[in-house]
C-alpha cells in the first residue's frame, strides 16, 4: 500500500528514477546518475535538467506526469471546480513542455471513461508563479492584522 504522494511529489520524481534505474541498468548514463546520487534534495533538478537528451530521465518525468495527469483527474472529478482547476507547486512550471507540449497530461487527466465530458467541460488553469502558497499565507495574515 501507498499514497499518490510518494510517486506525484519531488521525492516520487526521485522515486520513479531509481526504480527505473534499477529495472533497466544499461540504460543509466553513469555521468548523470553519478549528478543524481550527489543530489541530495535537487535529485529532481538533475531528472529536469537531463530529460531531453536522458532516455531514463525523459521517461521518468513521462511516468511521472502520466501519474499527476490522472490524480488531477481523479481531483477534478471529486471537486467538479467549474471556476476552473488550479495547478499549482513547483513541479509543473520546472518541467513545463511535460505538462503543455506532450500529451501526457492532459490524456492522463480526461482518461476518465463515460465520465470525461464533465472534466472536459472545467477550464484547467497552470500557475507559474511557485510561492502562490506563501503570497496566500501574506494575504491571510494581512487580513488578520486589518481586523486588529
């Protein structure tokens, strides 16, 4: 058993590396593998930075975006946000053609079956901007303070 969050996170970027490393050695450059096991917490930079001429990086953020597409999916339909569906963090904008220029995502997101039209009919929005949760932590203090 686990949770959409160790594979749809930074450290499940990390994750879906070292399982594919380990199922398909001959295909690990030992260069950027070597970048990768340096890392420490930027072992998601490295995978981001290799992945257009990375086979093993590339499909790595190709699993991973097939991963966030269909827990989106499974969001949207939980939530029905009409308004629009929000994606923020910094994953999305640091690998952006995974989640605007393939198809990965948004065929991952809408492979809902007979249910697809009703996601189809929510606007999906991609939030460049990283510290959008920090700016709402500012807002909300601020609001805070102007009831004081």
């Amino acid at each position: 058993r686990f949770s959409v969050e160790r594979i749809v996170s930074g450290p499940g970027l990390a994750t879906i590396y070292e399982f594919l490393a380990k199922k398909f050695p001959e295909k690990v450059d030992p260069k950027v593998h070597e970048q990768f096991l340096t890392a420490n917490t930027q072992q998601g930079k490295v995978i981001g930075e290799n992945a257009k001429t990375n086979e093993l990086c590339n499909q790595t953020l190709e699993i991973f975006v097939g991963a966030y597409g269909r827990e989106a999916g499974n969001a949207m339909l939980k939530y029905l946000p009409r308004g629009g569906f929000y994606i923020t963090g910094g994953l999305a904008p640091k690998n952006l053609d995974y989640f605007t220029k393939k198809d990965i995502f948004l065929k991952s997101l809408f492979d809902k079956g007979r249910v697809s039209p009703a996601l189809k009919a929510c606007p999906i929005y991609l939030v460049l901007n990283e510290d959008l949760g920090e700016r709402g932590a500012h807002y909300y203090a601020y609001q805070l303070l102007k009831e004081v």
